[in-house]
C-alpha cells in the first residue's frame, strides 16, 4: 500500500473478502487523490495519518514504521487524529477537472455506468464509474462563435437520441451543445436561442420522442426536440411571471402525461403541462409541428426562499417531486395531490444546491448536496436523514447524481474542491473513524493543562473552540460557541489557578473563556480599531497577560486578570502586524511581533517600549515569529514570503547566520527534537522540521492529506497540527531521528538512534 502503484493498489480495493480488507481499503482510498501523486514516503505519511483518522493506532503505526530503502523515516507516528472528513461510503475519488465541478448528471453507454460532469474550467468530461477513470478525452466547451471564448457548463442533463446516449448541457453564453457519450464528439449543433445564459436543462420523452426543457437568464422556459435539434414550444410571454424566477427545472409523468416542474426564486414550486396535441404528426418520420406552449397548472408553496433544486420519482405508482432550497430544507411534495408530504427535512446548515432521487434497499430516498460540504441521504418514506451526512468534500457541493455501479446504488457528486466522488448508498463496510471535530477550517491551536490533563484547543472556521485530550484525542466537554464569526487566533494561560483560552471576536474584542466549564469571563476587551491578526500570553510581574496585534499596527497589552489593556498601544510597526510571540530576555518579559512592514519588533513588556530598533531583512511580510533557545540565548524565529527563515538573538538584537531557504512558510513552531532546538513550518500539505542554527532537515518531510493550518508544540515533545478541519498529534517514535549531514552519515541521511525516547508516547503515558 505504501510502495505499489496507487493505480494497481486501487484496482485491487473492490470486492475485499473481510471486514479488515475493507477497513484498509477505505484507509487507502480516503486521500487517494492526494498520496496517488506523491512519493512512497510521503504516502507513508498520509496513510499513516488516513488510518488515525479512521482511529486505528496500529495500523497507523504500522505506515509510519514502513522502511523504504535510500529514504528516510519521518522519525515521527501519528498518535491520533479526527475523523471529521472521513467515510467509509466514499468508493472513488475523479480528478481532473482544473477548477470547480458545477454539475454532473448520470447516464449508461455499452452497458457501463457513466457520469458527465462540467465545471469552471470549460470542460465537459465523461468518467467510467465501474473503472474510475475518463472514458474520452476532456471536450471544451462550446467557443462562442464572435468572441472565440468557450463557455462554462452549467448545467447538465443525460437523454437517449435515436438509440444513442447524449448529454445536453447548457452553458453560461445561453447554448445548450449536445454530447454523444459513445464517442465524446458533438452529436450535433449546439441548440441556440436563449438569449443570455442557460439556468437549467432536464430531458424527458414526449410522445415517443427525446426531448429537452430548459430555462435561462432571459426569463424563458423552452421545449426541444433533440431528434431534430428544434425548438418546438415555449411558455408565452402572458407567464412571464412564471418564468422570470426560475432556478432549476426536471419532468415527471402525472396522470400519463409528461409534465414539466420547475422551481423558482419566488420560493414556488410550479406544474406546467405539455399538451400533445398538434405536436407530432402521424406517419413516418413524426415530423414535428409548431407551437406547443407549456402552460403552468398549480403552484406549490412551503419554502421560506428561494428554491434551488427539484428531481422527481415514483414511490408506490405515485409521482413525487423533493426539492431543496436556500432555507436549508428538503421537501417532499405528492404531483398528483399537490401538497407537501410531513413537514420539511432539516439537517444541512447552508443552502442545497441539488437533489437526485433513487432508491436503496427497494425503498425511495433522495440524495441532496449543500454548500454545507455535506451530501445527505434522506428516506422518504420515513421522511427522516439516512445516517451521516457524507463526508469529504473541503468545498460546496454543488451537484449529485444517482447511478448503479456492480449492482450497488451510488451518488456521484460535484464539488467547488475540483473533485468528483463517488459513495455507496447501500452503506455496507467498516463504520470506525476518529472523533468528529470542526465542520470548518482549523484556524487556531494552543495547549493548555486542565484537570491535570494536557489538553490542545483549537479554534476554527465553523465559530466554535473545541477542546481536545493530548493523550486520546477525545473531545473534552461541549465546544466553546456564542462566537460571531471564525476564531483566527487564539492563546491559553492560567487565571487564578484556571486554565483559560483568550479569543478574538469579529468587532475586534479580546474574550477570556474558561476552560473548565466553558463559561465566558468577564466583558470583552475593546480597543483595537482594526480585525486582531495575534495573540500570545505572558506573565508580567506575576500578573497574566495577553499581547495582541491587528491591522490597526499596533501591539497592544491586556490584564487579563482586571479586564483592561495596560498602557498605550505599542506603535512603530508601519503595516499590519501579523504574528505575536512572547519570550524572556535577561530575566524580563518580551514580546516579539512581525508583519507586513517586512520587519521583526521586540517589545519590554514590563517598560511597554521597544527594545532597540527593528530587526531587518526580509524582503517581504512576515507571516510568522516564534521565540526559543539555541545554545542557552533567546532567540527568534521568524519566516516570511520571501522563502527564507531567520534566526535573531534577541539578547544582541542582530541575525544569528544566514537566512534558512526554503518555500514561503504558512505556519511555523519550534520544538525540541533530540534534546535540541527546532523549527517545524508548515505549507500547502507539508511540514518540514529543521535543525537550529543549522537549518538541517531532521526526518522526512511529512505529508498531510489536507493543507496544514496551525502548528503547535506539544508537552512531551509531541507536535499538534491542524490540517483543513482535521486536527492531529504526532509523537516521537521510539528513538529520535537526527538531523541529515552529521558526523558518519554521508550524503545527509537519516538514521535513528537506539536511544530510548524518554517522553510523550501519544497514549497519555510516559515512555
């Protein structure tokens, strides 16, 4: 798993014999799309990390301690993880599209299931959903024929022409090209005539014959004949009404009659007939007469805004319709009563952007999409949430299908991360995963003792702090809430004995919570004119304190004890001041901050002035600072856009040696790693640990299925990493890795030593 081909590893997954198999198998497929391009070491990593995250400890220990010949060990094991991401539904990662994924619509070609899908990157692909892969090669989007720009599918839906599948998709410029799905060419032209861009497009068939329904920006809903490529009806200008909101469009058969249902901005959810009559005439050919005009019949109402998406089913020989909308509700409504089915169906938290219907184990369900992240499974008979939400997606989903793979009911989903999933709805297979966490971003993280426990708390984009056992990554109490907007920064410290997490809030206000019961302490703290950007904490004359800094350039110091900042804001920073840490000089409390003037400041935070002048050199903002010491002297560490960390001794106020290269540091914490002092900096998925002052690697680069947000030491020598809303500690393995280019490793290889690591294990023992 570690060193094969991703490829051939995952063509071997399905149809495991065991429970254990399949476990692993779902371990694999988790980040597959991020460790199939990646080297062998750096899947080690993530597959380590894939399997803590599903809450297997072994087994990630088992990755961690791969041997790859000629690499070296991380030196590093993944204790534990969240699972929030994870689940064990998800069958197949699609990549390929180079943006987002609009739409997607299922469809079957030689007998194999397909899905079409259409994104921001202009493109409509076909993927093989048995064989996971592309089946032709990506077809543009349709050039416009004055401007020579290519439009953005938008929308997308399967038929079948004269035996042949195709799929109509419509695009932002107002055309709707038809796609034949056996060769991946254009079955003919484009169909034209909307005069600004296409909304929404559904199929059905009408007295024999394929046709289209589409709606646009223009305020028209449309009818087509896709054997000819003809426009053939079209609502009249008298409902313009009906037609000026509309969202999103499918058909049903009512009383034997092909009906169109569309959905609008107005909250409405509309019937429109289509009356056959004079639209075909006999013979051979069935040539197609003019004007059928679709004519609205009842009016459906329930949501509280706008509605998004509709898709219809049968249940019992009765036609059904469910639709979604920005109320975050799904409905159920019976076409040919027309009245809502039960009240609406809650547990998305954002909009819902689409909905498919099928059905799982012989009963009805419907499979929507939100901007939430989530796909939800809802049965509709019980008219009740299936499970969990699906999860996986780090972006809006914003379109599902439904479709039949090996005799196993699946959705395929599209989403604004570039990828497209696929999940079995039968639902069988391993359910372990790591604790659920942040349904958003990790933002911030620190540590802290509570109970006698160490504890990591982390803030996020989700508007919650939660807090975490080190030693079990359990959720410790209910997560922190009331917050107005996402918790960018945040510090601990310890107020009369308890322990406390400082906060910023979005007016700019600095909260004091109380990490035992959850409490907020006291009012906020107001001051800053602009969003707090840092936070670090101290003791000041035995008093504890918080040193904050913001857009507004200024470092400010709070009491935290009475509630009030002390003394005047600490000015000099020319530009916003982007990171804080706080350290001890010759005995005196300091505050180092860093920031958009290119500069590093060390604040007396006793005396409330500044400490010589600014430290100098980098090129470009500095992104992140944090203070430890190197051969017994206080020193700083600060890293920038310019792709170089410098070391600064705080006692001489100048750079100690030469910038350390690298990329353009995210994150950055030190640590102590072998009983020495060490920088580990996080970007994009990866977090490098370097020896201090030489700037050494120490172990393989470690990889991480998600970007990597905060970085924080751990007691113990353990290291908390926030990874797109996951959180995960990683431990020294048993023997410190040493850092490449010593004394009797040639070439900078790494090794690790015998000695036993006397520390933090992950399990809330000491080793």
């Amino acid at each position: 798993m570690v060193s094969g081909d991703p490829e051939h590893v995952l063509a071997t997954l399905d149809g495991m014999p065991d429970s254990r198999a399949r476990f692993m198998a779902a371990v694999y497929r988790a980040s597959a799309q991020t460790h199939r391009d990646m080297d062998a070491a750096r899947r080690r990593q993530v597959l380590a990390t894939d399997a803590a995250r599903f809450g297997d400890r072994d087994l990630a220990a088992g990755f961690a301690a791969v041997e790859l010949p000629g690499r070296p060990s991380s030196g590093w094991t993944v204790a534990w993880a969240s699972g929030s991401l994870l689940d064990h539904r998800l069958v197949h990662v699609l990549t390929g599209h180079a943006g987002r994924v609009l739409v997607i619509a299922a469809a079957v070609v030689d007998g194999r299931p397909v899905a079409v899908t259409g994104g921001s990157d202009k493109t409509v692909r076909v993927w093989d959903l048995a064989g996971a892969g592309q089946i032709h090669a990506p077809l543009p989007g349709d050039v416009d024929p004055i401007t020579a720009v290519s439009a953005e599918a938008v929308t997308v839906s399967a038929a079948v022409v004269r035996g042949r599948p195709v799929a109509v998709t419509g695009s932002d410029d107002g055309r709707m090209p038809v796609v034949d799905l056996t060769t991946g060419e254009h079955f003919r032209k484009p169909l034209s005539g909307h005069r600004d861009g296409v909304i929404a497009v559904a199929t059905g068939v009408l007295e024999g014959r394929p046709v289209a329904v589409s709606t646009g920006g223009d305020e028209t809903l449309r009818v087509w004949d896709l054997s000819t490529g003809r426009k053939t009806g079209e609502a009249g200008p008298e409902h313009r009404a009906e037609t000026a909101s509309l969202q999103a469009v499918t058909t049903a058969v009512v009383d034997g009659a092909l009906v169109v249902l569309t959905a609008g901005r107005d909250g409405a959810v509309r019937i429109w007939s289509l009356d056959p009559a004079g639209l075909f005439a006999s013979g051979a050919g069935r040539t197609p007469l003019a004007r059928v005009r679709p004519q609205p019949r009842h009016r459906l109402t329930g949501h509280e805004g706008p509605v998004l998406a509709v898709a219809s089913l049968v249940v019992d020989g009765h036609p059904l319709a469910v639709t979604a909308g920005a109320d975050h509700t799904v409905r159920i409504w019976d076409l040919e009563a027309r009245r809502q089915l039960g009240p609406p169906l809650t547990g998305h938290t954002d909009r819902v952007w689409s909905v498919a219907a099928t059905t799982v184990d012989r009963r009805p369900v419907a499979v929507t999409a939100g901007a939430d992240h989530t796909v939800r499974i809802w049965d509709l008979e019980a008219r009740r949430q299936l499970g969990p939400p699906l999860t996986g997606h780090t972006d809006r989903v914003w379109s599902v299908a439904t479709s039949t793979v090996d005799r196993r009911p699946v959705a395929v989903t599209a989403g604004a991360d570039h990828t497209v999933r696929i999940w079995d709805l039968s639902g069988t297979g391993p359910a372990e995963s790591g604790p659920a966490g942040h349904t958003g971003r990790v933002l911030a993280a620190a540590t802290a003792v509570v109970d006698g426990r160490p504890v990591a708390v982390t803030g996020g984009e989700d508007r919650t702090v939660r807090i975490w056992d080190l030693a079990t990554g359990r959720p410790v109490g209910s997560p922190l809430t009331g917050f107005q907007d996402e918790v960018p920064v945040l510090a601990t410290a310890v107020l009369d004995g308890r322990p406390v997490a400082v906060t910023v809030d979005a007016d700019c206000a600095v909260s004091t919570w109380d990490l035992l019961d959850g409490r907020q302490m006291g009012a906020p703290l107001a001051g800053h004119t602009g969003r707090v950007l840092a936070v670090a904490t101290a003791v000041v004359d035995g008093r504890p304190v918080a040193v904050t800094g913001g857009s507004d350039r200024t470092v400010r110091i709070w009491d935290l004890l009475d509630g009030r900042q002390v003394g005047a804001p600490l000015a000099g920073h020319t530009g916003r001041v982007l990171a804080v840490a706080t350290a001890v000089v010759d005995g005196r409390p300091v505050a180092v901050t860093a920031g958009w003037d290119r500069t590093v400041r060390v604040w007396d935070l006793t005396g409330g002035e500044q400490l010589g002048d600014p430290l100098t050199g980098h090129g470009d903002w500095v992104t992140a600072v944090a203070a430890t010491e190197v051969d017994g002297r206080p020193v700083a560490v600060s890293a920038s856009r310019d792709a170089t960390v410098r070391l600064w001794d705080l006692t001489g106020g100048e750079q100690l040696g030469d910038p350390l290269p690298g990329d353009p540091v995210r994150t950055m914490t030190t640590t102590a790693v072998g009983g020495r002092p060490a920088v580990v900096t996080g970007r994009d998925e990866t977090v490098q640990i370097r020896e201090l002052p030489t700037g050494l690697p120490i172990g393989a680069e470690l990889a991480f299925p998600l970007p990597v947000g905060p970085l924080v030491s751990a007691p113990g020598g353990a290291l908390l990493v926030g990874f797109g809303r996951e959180v995960a500690v990683l431990a020294p393995r048993c023997g410190r890795p040493q850092a490449a280019g010593r004394a009797g490793e040639p070439g900078g290889s790494v090794r690790e030593t015998g000695d036993e690591y006397d520390g933090y294990d992950g399990r809330g023992e000491d080793g």
